[in-house]
C-alpha cells in the first residue's frame, strides 16, 4: 500500500506544518478512509524520521489529515509515508 503527502493542512493564506494531507492508494471515498483513523505513520529522511497520528478525513476522496508531532519540511511533499 502507497501512502503520500499530497499537501499541507492550509488555509487561504497560511499553511500548518505539522498538519498533512494524505492520499492512501485505493482509498476513495470517505467511509473507507475513516478505518485509516488512529493509525500511526512515520516519514523517514536520512538521518531522522517524524512520527504522527491520522486524526480525521478531508474531503470525500479518501484523503486523511494527519497531525505530526513536529513540523514537517517542504522536501517531505509527493514523499511516501511508512504505516506503523
């Protein structure tokens, strides 16, 4: 299964780090993204990875917003996302 950040959680003219939006492949519509709710997820870089918590659902495309414990860098966009 492919997990990737598609974007940050964001508003018309700011946008929250630590807040992301996920796209779960073969996850479409709300009712299946809603398992997904709960779950722990870790973005690895070289040296470190950034652990977070998928909190609630975004849309009715089966996307997931998923709260970090720590910003995450502008790098970390289109990168896949390990399930725990």
């Amino acid at each position: 299964m492919v997990i990737k950040i598609v974007s940050f959680k964001r508003g018309r003219k700011t946008q929250n780090l630590r807040q992301a939006v996920l796209k779960i492949e073969k996850v479409s519509t709300k009712e299946e993204a809603k398992k997904y709710i709960g779950k722990k997820v870790e973005v690895s870089f070289s040296k470190n990875s950034i652990r977070g918590v998928v909190t609630k659902t975004h849309g009715d495309n089966g996307r997931v917003v998923v709260r970090f414990r720590r910003g995450l860098p502008g790098q970390a966009l289109t990168k896949e996302v390990k399930s725990l």
